[in-house]
C-alpha cells in the first residue's frame, strides 16, 4: 500500500513561522469563500523529476539511454543491463517493448554523469527510476560502458490525463494557497516507508478548508494539528496532487499516478475519487501484454478493499485467458487467484484441452499442493473430446499425483458423451445444471469464425459476411451432425447515411443465425467478442434473437484506441433442461 499509516498524533507543533493572519490577497475575501465553498487539491512537494531519452541512435526507436535527473542529462552503466531493464524503458517512451539490449556505449559515449549502475527492473515498472539500482550517481563505471536499447518500431496507445474538476465557482486561490504552504495550522510530516523511517519533508495545510470538504475530514479525526504519513517512495510525487484535490476539487491524473492516487483515496475514505480512479484503470491494462500490471493491480484491489476494481481485472483476465496462460505472469498467479479465474464461465480461451494443458504448466511450476484438488474440479471434462478424456494419462504430469480425481471426472465426462440427453435428465438433472455441463467461451476454429479489421475495412459501408459450421452440441453423440451458421456484421451508419430516418446514433449490427432445422433440446447462448489490433478483447456482447449491437470505440469495456477492431462469434450450445 501507498499509504501505510495514517493520522499518526506527533505533537502540538504547528508550521514554524507560519502562524502569521493571511497576508496579500488570501485575506478576507478568500477565507470567507473557504466557508461558503467547497474545497480541494494538486501538486507540490519538492522532489526531483526525471525524463527518459534514446540518443545517438539512427532511428527514433533506438540510442543510448539517458536520464534527466537533478537538472542534467545522465546515462545508465551497463553492468546488468538486460532485456527486461530495456522493455521498461520502451515501454515508458510509448513504444510496445524492445527488441535488443545494447552495451559497451554501442551509440558512442555521453558526456553527462552516468546516474545508475546495476539497474534491476521487474518489468512491471512504468519507469526506469522505478526500478533498484545502486543509487543515483553510485556506480563503478566509466561511459565505454554506456547502456542502450532498440525498441519495437510500433508505438502503443498514450491515453494521456484525466481531469476530474468538481471545483464549479470554486476559486483557483484555493489551490494557490495550499501551494504557498503559508499561513497553516496543520503539519504533516512525511516518512518514505521501507527507509528506517526517512524524512521527505513537510507539508501543511489548513483546518478550516479541511473541514468544509465532507471528504477530507478523515483526515481530521484526530483533531490534532499535526500527524505524520508514511508513503512508499513511488508515490511521493501523487501526494501533494491527492492533498491539493481538497482544496481545488480539481486533479490531473495518467496512467502512471493512477495507482497510487487510488491507493490514497481508498486509505482516506473519498470514494468519489476512488471511483474516478477506477474508470482510468481500464486504460492501464491492455498496455502491459506481461500482465504483471494487471496482477499486481488485482493484488493492490484486494489490500485497498476496492471490490469493483477487483471484479474489473479479473473480467479482463478472464476475457483474455488464453493471452495470459501463456506468458510467465500465470505460473506466477497464487492458488486464490487460479481459483477465480478457472471457476468463471465468461473464460475467453481456445478450448477446455488448452486450459488444462495450462493449469499442467502451472502446476509444474508451482509443486503439489493441497489446493490441485479444488483446482481439477473447476476443469469443465465434460467440454473434453473423448480422444482429449483418453490423452489425459499420458500428456499432463498432473495425472499420477491426482489420478482420483482424474478417473472419476473422466467417467463423468464419458456420461456426457455416451448417455443419450433424455436419459441423463432423467436420472442426474442436477448434474446438468452445474457448470462442468457449460461451454465457456471457446474460440477454437471448432466454435467461432472471426471477421477482422481488415474484412470489415474492406466492406465499409455495405455488409461483411461469412458461413462457417460447427457441432450441433459438445456430446459426442452430436460428432457428425454439424449445423450451419451464417455470421454478418452490417454497417448500418455507413449504409444508409443518405436516408433522413437515419439518426447520428445508430451503430454496426451484428448478425448470427443458423441454417436448417434445429434440435429441440438444444439451446444457444452465443456470444460476440470485439478484439482490438487482433491482440486483446475489449467487449463481450450477447446475441438476442441472433442479433447484438456493437457500442462505439469509446463505450468498450476496455478502450481500443485505435479503433482497429475485428469482431469474432462464438457459438455455445447446450441442453434445454427445461424442455
């Protein structure tokens, strides 16, 4: 957490030399609108900023690495400089990652100092400083040992700052005074955490605004005059924006400072800007393809308590699943965490046979545990082909520590595949409505057909349209009875932008029907997933009466920014217990 303590009672002292009647233009007038009006904050303890840069290279996705930092441009020594130091530092310029480390001042020598020496990233950092190092300016180098990088020739989507402004008719000397740091009767005192406790400084502020702001007089409740804070070090610069906010009702807010805003509202109790925070973390997500971001931020939901922003991060890692298991963050993912993910129906991957090679990888990874139990039985067997149920022994390490478990998923699996549907209703109807006996959402050339960007481009204006067939259900009684289905997407604003009855409004359609009879005891509940750049799903919309709307670019779940979006459909049959 940003904020580890809070309120701590230091004392009786208040800001030395502060104790003076306003002077100048905050005088009378002004604390007469502190009463009558609602205040806030933004930005202001005296910290160094720094800035990244690439230099010397032949194109501007590659060069030397340098910093700014306390007022000069610097470099970065290159003794255990690798690619994961380097994705960071891509990754902040805006580009995807990187493709190549450079050492031995591969662009030539810089003149500046050299500011780090054994840089260690984790590669969830969104900036360099962000990551251990020695310390600034302690190393043990010279510039023929200038570090680099060449980055991915493709820049990623900067969403840029977010503005939350509930100041109305509120005045800006309010956020002005807060920046003068005079004429206060609070002191806050506050200490990087992880540090012995070290000092960064002071601050102050005023009871009488603090009071008048409904969210801020958590701060007060101790009605002392001064209290001490302990911030960990990544969020000193978030501070004085989050104790600026409650006088100007004003704050600017990235991607970058978004968590640790987030972290102090939560801890503060102003649910006002917890929630706005919440909004931006959408766009944070789909910049990380590691997903380490995303699992550090589900872990940041779970200490702040923010049980909307948890339901958040799981919905996108569960619709993007098949993306996660195959990176180093999912053999890093905790038991509680597998566990939520693996009992969620709304799971976007290719099939059940590749989320159970998954879990097999995971476990390798992680050992046997007392949770492999639980964690097999959230494995949907019954969603396995019959040549999959027979494979089990011999392809998935997993088997000779759990083959109890195993051999009787496998028989309740050959159930669904041999028993005919009345038969199974009859006898086991309960079973039929647990979830074993529900398609997730499986994206297998065997389920789905996709339309993409470059299809839909193609026909802008007119409809796109393509046929494709799959089973008429999972079982294995259905294997050779397959049913046709006929998938357009119809740009309707393009379409009929000459006809008055055509309103400003009106969004793509799309459209998903089958072709011949149907089964009577066979339902579908399919669904159409939107996949920005071909990379990542950002809306899962259902089809009603093979018909769903798809909202434009800004109304996704998770932003697409550049609106280059193919659209895919997924067709998931069951039985109608209910018939």
């Amino acid at each position: 957490m940003c904020l580890l303590v809070t309120g701590i009672f230091q004392g009786k002292e208040k800001c030395v030399g502060r104790e003076s009647c306003l002077h100048g233009a905050l005088s009378g007038l002004l604390m007469l609108s502190l009463l009558l009006l609602w205040p806030n904050l933004t930005d202001s303890l005296a910290i160094h900023s720094t800035d990244v840069r690439l230099v010397d290279g032949s194109a501007f996705n590659e060069g030397r690495v340098e910093l700014y930092y306390a007022g000069q441009w610097g470099t970065i020594c290159d003794d255990n400089w690798d690619m994961t130091d380097a994705h960071v530092v891509c990754r902040s310029l805006g580009f995807t990652g990187a493709t190549e480390v450079k050492t031995s001042a591969a662009f030539g020598q810089g003149s500046g100092p050299i500011l780090l020496d054994d840089v260690n990233c984790l590669g969830t950092e969104t900036s360099l400083t962000q990551c251990g190092s020695g310390g600034w300016f302690n190393n043990n180098c010279g510039h023929g040992e200038d570090a680099g990088v060449v980055c991915i020739n493709r820049v990623i989507y900067n969403p840029g700052t977010f503005v939350l402004d509930h100041s109305g008719n509120l005045s800006e000397d309010l956020g002005k005074l807060y920046d003068s740091q005079q004429d206060c009767d609070i002191n806050i005192t506050v200490m990087i955490a992880a540090t012995n406790l070290e000092s960064h400084g002071h601050v102050c502020a005023h009871t009488l605004i603090l009071h008048t702001n409904s969210e801020a007089r958590s701060l007060l409740e101790w009605n002392n005059n001064s209290y001490t804070l302990l911030v960990e070090n990544e969020c000193l610069l978030s501070m004085n924006s989050f104790l600026r906010y409650f006088y100007s009702r004003h704050i600017e807010i990235t991607v970058d400072s978004v968590k640790c805003i987030h972290k102090l509202a939560s801890a503060y109790g102003v649910p006002g800007l917890q929630a706005f925070c919440r909004q931006i973390f959408p766009y944070l997500l789909p910049l990380d393809p590691s997903f380490r971001r995303a699992l550090e931020l589900f872990e940041h939901s779970l200490s702040s308590g923010d049980g909307a922003l948890q339901q958040l991060i799981l919905q996108y890692l569960a619709w993007n699943c098949e993306a996660l298991s195959h990176t180093e963050a999912w053999l890093g993912l905790k038991p509680d965490n597998m566990e939520a993910l693996l009992s969620r129906t709304d799971l976007v991957v290719e099939s059940e046979w590749s989320l159970l090679k998954a879990l097999d990888r995971w476990a390798q990874a992680n050992g046997p545990g007392e949770t492999m139990t639980g964690l097999l039985k959230k494995i949907r067997f019954p969603m396995l082909a019959p040549e999959q149920l027979f494979k089990l022994h011999f392809n998935l390490t997993l088997y000779g520590a759990n083959n109890y478990v195993f051999q009787r998923k496998i028989l309740e699996a050959l159930e669904f595949h041999t028993v005919p549907f009345e038969v199974f209703r009859q006898y086991k109807p309960q079973e039929l409505r647990s979830d074993a006996y529900v398609p997730r959402y499986y994206f297998a050339s065997t389920w789905s057909t996709y339309l993409t960007h470059e299809l839909l481009a193609q026909h802008n204006g007119s409809s796109a349209s393509q046929s494709f067939e799959t089973p008429e259900h999972p079982s294995f009684l259905f294997n050779t009875q397959n049913i046709s289905w006929s998938f357009t997407y119809h740009d309707i604003a393009q379409g009929c932008q000459n006809d008055h009855f055509c309103s400003s409004g009106t969004f793509p359609i799309l459209h998903l029907a089958p072709t011949g009879s149907q089964d009577d005891n066979i339902w579908y509940k399919n669904k159409a997933l939107v996949v920005c750049q071909d990379s990542y799903i950002v809306n899962i919309l259902d089809f009603r009466n093979g018909t769903t709307v798809v909202p434009k670019v800004n109304m996704f779940d998770f932003p697409c920014p550049t609106g280059y979006a193919g659209v895919m459909a997924l067709v998931r049959p069951g039985y109608k217990l209910n018939a």
